[in-house]
C-alpha cells in the first residue's frame, strides 16, 4: 500500500496542512496511520474531483 504525508497531500490538493488533519484527527480517513508525529495518508483514500 502507498501512502502520503500531509505536506505531500497539501501540494497535490492544494489544501492546507489544517484542513488535511481534521479528518486524520476525528479518525475518518481509514487506515490512515500516524507514526510518531507524521501522519501516514493512503494514496486512495482522499482524491480530489
């Protein structure tokens, strides 16, 4: 499985770091792991249309 970090997903989407780590904090993104102080993000899991 592939995965992102938060700054990662913030360039890709255009969004920022906040507005990433709400879900990750409320526990909405499955799977997503956070190690020590990085969140782990799955590249499928949040796509933009």
């Amino acid at each position: 499985m592939k995965y992102m970090t938060t700054k990662e997903t913030e360039k890709k989407w255009n969004i920022s770091k906040r507005r990433i780590r709400q879900p990750l904090q409320a526990g909405r993104i499955e799977e997503a792991a956070k190690i020590e102080n990085h969140w782990n993000i799955p590249t499928y899991t949040m796509t933009k249309e």
